[in-house]
C-alpha cells in the first residue's frame, strides 16, 4: 500500500441508519443524564457528556464514510489522558469512603463514552457505545440511593430496545441486498426477550435471598453542612422547626415535622406525632433500632440527661468512640460488625444514630462530640445528601447469660446505680404495682418479662390519649388512670417500675427501622418511626434493650425473608386502600397471570430462537460442505439446491452427506426442529472430511 | 393424511403407469393441488392409461368426453328440458358433473366447446338458461391432446393453456416397461382391477391440507425470481403470470406432500417447474416446445435462497 497511514480510509460497512444513531445517542444521554443527576461530578465532565456527546454523535455521523487514523490518535491520546487525571484524582484525594473513588471512576466512564462517541462509523461502535450506556446505568445506581433513578432505568430501557430493534431492521437490510423492500422485523424478537427477561428478574426476586447490601471495605461519608452549631456541643433539631438552638441557621423548611424527643430533654405531657416525612435512609445488612440519645433523670413528667460534658472524639480515618458508663462488653467469638450507613433525607437532630454499640465512625469531619453516655453529637447541622457509617459491635446475647449477669445480684459500680436508679417521689401504688407484678420471679431478666407482659395485657397502644392534668405523674396516670398510651408513656413505665425494683435502667430514643424498600435495598426512616424504649443495666454485659411496644430484638441474628416476599409486603404497604381480601386475591391473581404470560412468551421465545438458530446452523453446515466440496472440485453452483448439491457429494463418495442434505433442507425450509443426534452425525461427518482435507 | 393419501393414489397410479414414476408424481401433484392437468404426446403412450388410473383411483363419479369437432358445449354441461309426467322444466347434467372429467383430444373439440369446458374448470360452476349449478368437489379435469397432429385439430390458445396447473408430456417408455406392458404386467389389464384408494371427501380434504403447507419465506422468493427470470429471458416474449406463481407454489406444495415432507424445498419447486411454467411462457419464436428448455435453463441459473 502506498497511502501513508494518516491518510483517512474508507469504512467498511459505514451505519447511515440516523433513526438508529439517534436512539443510541438518546440511551446514552439517558445513562449520562443519571449519573449527572447524582450531583457528584464535576462541571468538565458534566459538559462532556451533555453537550460533548451530542456534538461527537454529530461529527462522527459526519465523518463515518472515512476513516481518520489522526482521530483514532487524538482519542488514543485523549483516553490516556482521561486514565492519568483518574489516578491523580485517587491519588491525591484522601480516601476515606469508597464514594470518594466512585465519583472519579465515574468521571472516568463519563469521559470514555465521550471519547468513543467521535468514532462512531458502523453499526458495530454504535452497539458497544449502547453497552458501555448500560455500563453507565450501573455506575449510576452504584452512586444513587433513591427511587430516582427508577425513572432513567425505564428511559434507557426505552431508548435501549428502540436501539437494538432498530440495529436489527439495519442489518437485515445490509445482509439482504437482492430485496428492495425492508424486511419485516419479526415483532416476537421483541417481546419473547422482554417476556423472558421480565419472567426470570421476577423468578429470581422471589427465589433468591435479600442480599446482604454492604461489604466491610465500603464506608461511604460525605459532608452536606447546613451551618456550624453556635454552642459547639449543644443539641440541635431542625426538624422541630425553630427548635434548639440554631435559629438562625438558615433552614429551608421551618415546619415541625420530627420528633420532639430528639431534645435536650422529653416532656411526656407533650402530644402529637411527628408526621410520615422520610428523614433518612439506612443501608444495612438487617434491621435493627437506629438508637439516637439517652435519658436517665426523671421527674415524674419529664426525661433530660444529667450528662453535660461532651468530649470531642476525632480520628484519622475511623472516629473511635470512647468507652462509656455501662459499656461493658462479653468476651464472644460471636461478636459480629454490623455496619450501617446513614443517608440524610431532611435535616434532624445533630445526633449519631447506630445499632448498638457503636465502634466506629465514619463521619466526614472526622470530628464528633461525646456525651459520657455514649450520645455522640456533630459539630455542624446535616443537611440532605450528608451520608455516614457507622460500625457497630453486636454480641449475641440469651435469656441465660441475662440471667446470670443479674444486676441485683452481681455487683457493679456505686456511679451507675446513682445515675440509674435515680427516682423523684413515685406514687406508692405504682411502685406497688412493680412489686406485685415482679413478686414470682427471681432474676432481673424475668421480672422485665413479667412487667412487659402484664403492660402487654393490661394497657393498649394509643396515638389518641387524653392530655396530662397538672401535677399528675405520667407513670401513675398512664397504670392506673389511661391505661393507654404510646411509647414514651410505656418506656417510661418500664423504667420507673424497674427503678422501684431497684435494676438500673434509661430511657433511649431513637428510630425503629425502618421499611426496607426492595427496590433500593435501603431501610426507608420516616419521622414517625421514632420510638423510644427502656435499657437494662446488665454487669459485664451492657446495656439491653427492652420495649414492651415493639420488641427490640435480642441480637442473634435476623430472619433474612426473600427478595420476593419483601417486594410484596413493600407493594402491599402501597396498595394499603384497597380492601385487605380484595387486594391480596387480585394480587395473588395477578402474580399468577403475569407468571402464566411469562412463561408463555419465554416458552415461545424459547422455541423461536431455537428455530432462528437452527436455520442459522443449515447455513453454516451448508457452507462447510461447500468447503469440503470445493476441495474435491464440485463446487456448488448457486441456482444448486442444498439437496442437489450433497446429492453430488454423496455420489462423489462423502457417505452420509445426502442425509446431510434432507437435515440442512428441514432445518433451513421447515422451521423444523432437529434431533439433536442428528446435528451430532452431519456435526462428526463435517469434522471428519474437514480433518481428512487438511491432513 | 393428505401424505398418506398422496402415497396411496401414487402406489396405485404407478402400478397402472409402469416406469413413468415422477409423471405420475406431477399428475397426482397436479390433483392435490386443486387444478387440472393436461396430457400433451403423441397416441400410445398411455395418457388415457393414466387419466383412467387416476380417475379409478380417486373413487367418486367419472366421465368421459371424447373431442370432436360436432361437440357442442351443452353437450358437456347438460340441457333444461321438460318433463311431461312432472309437468315442470328439469335440468339434465351433462358430463362435467363428475369428480373426474377425462376430455380425450380436447383440441378436436371446436373453439366453442373448448371454452364452454375450459370456464366450467375456471369457475367451478356451470351456467345454463341463466341458472347456475355449481360442479361437484372436487372436480379434476384431465385432458390430452396430441399437439403434433394439426390437421382437424384446433390448438389451445395460451389464455387457455393457463388454467391447467401442469402440463405432462408422458414420452415414450423404457424398454423394461414396453416389455412388461407385451407381458401384460400394468396397462388396461392392472386398470381393470384397481381399486379406488380414496373417495371424494377424503380427497377435498387433503387438498385443503397442501394449501397449508407452510411455506418458508426463502421459498416465497425463490418462485417470485423464478417468475421474474421468465419476464426478462431475452427469448420469451410473454413471461410468467402471476397465476402461473401461485400455481408454481401449489404445485410445490403438493409435491412436498407426495415425497413426504411436511414443508416445501426449493427441490420440490424446481422439480414442478418445468411442467408448471413451460406452457404459460410464450416464445419470441413461437416454439411451444422449446418453452420446457428456456424454463430449464433458468432453473440453472436462478440462485436457491439458502436462508
């Protein structure tokens, strides 16, 4: 060849379809779009692909009869560059969170695809720009923690099969140059896949387990500060509109939608609950109580902290926290990390929320505030879009190793039992009461069950609950008078009674947790999940849960459901208007239906491709007995029927190949389905003449 | 069924036929396709033979009308006539109220009588006095001639050649079967004693079943270029029609139904082509017989779609 190489050559099969080059371009902006949309790249990147993109898809519509070894250079180049600003990025970023990689990688694929699409001249580019779209869909959703981006998932969908449905017309045209008509696109080719697909994504949601959504090395952290807290220390909650201390922070939202517990302290008196708003969402390997804060003094009508002295806690990577009143731990080669990480929704109390007990933080200021009762607070109000970690350690705990650490009888430090037992002047009838309920048991452990089991059959739980007389006492109101009420009322009981008894016990605040939304595989925390409980003092074993409302769970493990059920339970939750019987019927219908229909178009899809992959074999054999034919110097003319022309063969002395020939005619003509011994005997006599040739 | 029907009536025609199996294939394909069939060669070679075998074979009614030039055409389809002891006008079948209908030397038949015939076939029905009958299912009309006799005769015009689905030329037979007919194996004497293998309904039925043989689309393009390859042969004035397309694809049908196979090949095209096609095509020579040569000779050329 005498061109020099920089000289542009033509293309081989250039793609002039512009209805198939604008649905890829339209599935690949589809994808950009929901990466940008997460808000984490940059503008060079954002302006590379929504407006670089574009242009390139243009240019190289422009340009796709030739082509350019200096383009192909100047991409070369331009990927270069786009993998060393990737490496710097990583390299001179401190890694704290595996999110400050992903937004990188992510600028990465972003910068890649825009490369690519200025060399878009055939068919082929154009498929694998769609590929490394849906490549981009998946960083998208690695980067997204809500239902938005359902919404491009759908659109990419759309523009996707739009692409391959149109890619298909394209190459049926290239492949049938005789015809001048287009030849119909088999409507079936698109819907026996969707079908399918459809048919084995919901198979596999019912049949496989929840997934475990984190792996240890993941500890995502990001800062979104609303504004510094004036009182360093202090406790403030926006969400109780106007609330704390910070007034003028700048909310944007001034109504009440949180709980009033997030405070410095909790007036039981107070009524009202917070409201359905989404306040955060956890990603966790399974539920558990998002605890917030302590209370240990009580007065009869109020719960506050006797604890004001926060102590800054800071780390390098991890915040280790310190070790706290009660934080005793058990020895256990059961003990489990748990690790949540916390997404913020709407700006809260500037609390830590955690399972119990928290190690380990991972908070992007690197900086946080202890109260000696292990409360941790931030410096700064977080505001939407705030993630951090949280590394839990969780030791199994029964009945009989509570038994066996019992507080009234094993002893354990004079400052706990000051704190914890602290009681103002409790009416004797409730202390009574404890007595009584409590008198049959022995240890700590069953006299809680005795206690929680007596509020469980003789009080109810009600949101609607008269107001508090003054000077009334909100246990003895809540035992003797109401005998109704919601968790505070019956946290509170369980407290004071426990106290009466003389085991020491708090209050604890903080969130239930959660609907785990099967979509995201994230805990979905409303305001009105707030919740709070009483803990028990256990010598040597901690602190432990108890809530006659909604059993805390003694840590051992959760059930884990499949993905299926809990995608019902979610739907179900949503369809929560429609009459209980009728919708569960039309639901277990419709389930049936859908799996009915889908494994109709599967099976039929099934049957199709096999045919389509049958002709495509008579294609092939035919072909490779031309090969052998031609060596032997028969060569097939074109107006040769496959019959006619193995028939010769066959004369010619290739045993078997007339058999071959009625094979290749039914698979090619009749859309008949083969034996699959048959196939393997034309398969054998191909290999061997084949074989023969070279040798 | 219609397979088995096939086998049936092509085990019983060749036993009549000696030596002349893949005739005997096109006459009985010609029949399950639904049309009508033409025996073209000179006197002796059997073409009465195997329009009576076939005829016997199918069972139902069967007719014959020998050509001749004093042939009028409601001697074929039947007059009005009155009847005194029912004092009304009744109508009197004639001949072509059969299943099968042999029309011996249908070219000494005057022009007249030929297209009385030739629309009875078309339309399936016969019209007299302004009443219409309709011809019983199914209705096969087999017809011979002997196209190198010329005088007295008067040939087919090609409008007329069309509507027969194929035209046979028997030729004469190998020397085996010439001896087995002087030992009296097969000819008029097996014809005596065959027996019909089907009956009319059976018969209807397996026709509508070879009109369902499904047809691949590669199958569909082969007899539409076949068709278009006669239009632009440099030696035929008048190609293909599209009837002659249609005839083509049922022909082959009936063909595959015959050999066996439950769908069509481009081999059961190419094998019916020729009787298909070479007496719809008209050369610029005015050859008639070297029409089944120009058709041959595009079956060589005309590439197999191979999907």
């Amino acid at each position: 060849m005498s061109t020099p190489f920089w000289r542009s050559a033509p293309v081989a099969e250039p793609e002039s379809s512009v209805p198939l080059r604008s649905a890829v371009l339209a599935s690949v902006l589809i994808a950009a779009t929901a990466i940008v949309n997460e808000g984490l790249v940059g503008p060079a990147a954002t302006t590379a692909s929504l407006i670089g993109i574009p242009l390139a898809f243009w240019w190289s519509h422009h340009h796709r009869h030739r082509e350019s070894a200096l383009l192909k250079l100047a991409i070369a180049v331009g990927l270069i560059a786009a993998l060393i600003g990737f490496i710097g990025q990583v390299r001179t970023a401190q890694i704290v969170s595996a999110l400050d990689v992903q937004i990188p990688l992510a600028e990465l694929f972003l910068w890649v695809q825009f490369l690519h699409s200025l060399h878009l001249p055939a068919r082929r580019d154009l498929m694998f720009s769609l590929v490394s779209s849906l490549v981009m869909l998946a960083v998208a959703s690695v980067l997204s923690v809500g239902m938005g981006l359902g919404i491009f998932v759908l659109l990419w969908l759309g523009g996707g099969l739009t692409s391959m449905h149109l890619a298909h017309a394209s190459r049926l045209r290239t492949k049938l140059p005789l015809t001048d008509h287009t030849p119909p696109v088999p409507r079936r080719s698109l819907v026996g896949p969707a079908g399918a697909v459809l048919g084995f994504s919901v198979l596999a949601f019912l049949v496989f387990p929840t997934a475990r959504t984190i792996s240890p090395i993941v500890f995502p952290s990001k800062l979104s500060v609303i504004s510094r807290l004036l009182h360093e220390g202090g406790l403030s909650n926006p969400s109780l509109g106007g609330n704390g201390e910070d007034v003028d922070g700048g909310f944007a939202d001034r109504s009440s939608f949180g709980y009033f517990g997030f405070a410095e302290s909790l007036d039981t008196s107070l009524r009202g609950r917070p409201d359905d708003t989404l306040v955060m969402r956890v990603r966790a390997q399974a539920p558990a109580f998002w605890r917030g804060q302590t209370f240990d003094r009580w007065d009869g009508r109020t719960w506050s902290s006797s604890f004001d002295a926060v102590v800054p806690i800071s780390g390098e990577e991890a915040i280790q926290t310190l070790s706290t009143l009660g934080d005793d731990r058990v020895d256990s080669p059961d003990a489990e990390r748990f690790l949540q990480t916390f997404y913020i929704e709407r700006p809260g109390p500037n609390l830590i929320f955690g399972a119990y007990r928290i190690d380990e933080v991972f908070f992007g200021e690197r900086y946080l505030l202890e109260l000696e009762d292990g409360t941790l607070r931030t410096g700064v109000n977080l505001g939407k879009g705030s993630i951090y970690t949280v590394m839990s350690e969780m030791t199994p705990v029964d009945g009989n190793l509570l038994r066996a650490a019992d507080p009234l009888a094993v002893p354990y430090p004079n400052v706990i039992a000051t704190r914890y037992l602290q009681l103002p002047d409790v009416p004797d009838r409730v202390v009574d009461l404890a007595r009584e309920i409590t008198s049959g048991e022995s240890t700590t452990f069953d006299k809680i069950h005795a206690l929680e089991a007596w509020m469980a059959d003789n009080t109810s739980y009600s949101l609607d609950i008269p107001p508090l007389q003054p000077g009334a006492d909100a246990v003895d109101q809540f035992l003797f008078v109401d005998r109704k009420g919601f968790c505070e009322q019956i946290g509170s009981s369980l407290v004071v009674m426990l106290r009466s008894l003389g085991i020491p016990s708090r209050l604890v605040i903080g969130y239930t947790p959660g609907e785990r939304n099967p979509f995201t595989g994230l805990y979905e925390v409303k305001a009105s999940d707030a919740h709070s409980w009483a803990e028990v003092y256990f010598p040597g074993v901690g602190w432990q849960g108890f809530d006659p409302t909604a059993q805390v769970p003694l840590f051992g493990g959760s059930e884990v459901a499949n993905t299926g059920s809990s995608l019902l339970s979610y739907l179900a939750g949503r369809f929560d208007a429609l009459p209980q019987i009728v919708g569960r019927s039309v639901r277990v219908a419709g389930m049936a239906i859908l799996v009915g229909v889908i494994g109709l178009l599967s099976w039929n899809w099934r049957a199709e491709s096999r045919r389509r992959r049958m002709r495509s074999w008579a294609h092939r054999t035919l072909e490779a007995f031309e090969e052998i034919g031609g060596r032997r110097g028969i060569a097939r003319s074109p107006a040769d029927t496959p019959l006619e022309y193995l028939d010769s063969l066959e004369l010619a002395g290739i045993e078997g190949a007339r058999r071959a020939g009625e094979l290749i005619t039914a698979s090619a003509y009749g859309s008949v389905d083969l034996d699959v011994s048959d196939v393997g005997i034309v398969e054998d006599l191909v290999d061997a003449h084949r074989s023969k040739g070279r040798r | 069924m219609a397979a088995q029907v096939a086998a049936d009536l092509f085990a019983n025609v060749t036993r009549a036929l000696r030596g002349k199996p893949d005739e005997a294939r096109l006459a009985i394909a010609a029949l399950l396709s639904g049309g009508h069939l033409l025996i073209e060669d000179v006197p002796g070679v059997g073409k009465t033979l195997l329009a009576k075998a076939i005829a016997q074979s199918v069972g139902g009614t069967f007719r014959r009308i020998q050509g001749t030039p004093d042939l009028l055409p409601a001697d074929l389809t039947g007059i009005t006539m009155y009847r005194r002891e029912a004092e009304s006008w009744e109508f009197q079948p004639g001949p072509l109220f059969a299943n099968v209908v042999l029309v011996d030397e249908i070219n000494r038949a005057t022009p007249r009588t030929q297209a009385a015939t030739l629309e009875a076939m078309e339309e399936r029905q016969v019209t007299v006095d302004g009443r219409t009958h309709p011809l019983p299912k199914p209705f096969l009309v087999i017809a011979t001639q002997n196209p190198f006799e010329h005088a007295g005769t008067f040939p087919l015009v090609e409008g007329q050649r069309d509507r027969f689905s194929l035209v046979l030329e028997l030729g004469l037979p190998g020397r085996q079967s010439e001896r087995e007919l002087l030992l009296g194996q097969g000819g008029t004497d097996v014809l005596r004693h065959l027996k019909p293998t089907t009956d009319p309904t059976t018969l209807a039925n397996a026709i509508s079943e070879v009109h369902r043989v499904p047809v691949h689309e590669a199958i569909t393009e082969y007899v539409l270029d076949i068709s278009a390859a006669t239009r632009s042969h440099p030696a035929v004035s008048l190609g293909a029609s599209p009837r002659a397309s249609l005839s083509l694809l049922r022909v082959a049908q009936a063909h595959a139904t015959i050999v066996g196979r439950s769908f069509v090949a481009p081999d059961d095209v190419k094998r019916v082509a020729p009787a298909v096609l070479s007496h719809r095509i008209i050369l610029s020579s005015g050859d008639l017989r070297a029409a089944t040569a120009v058709i041959e000779e595009i079956l060589a050329k005309v590439a197999v779609p191979t999907g």
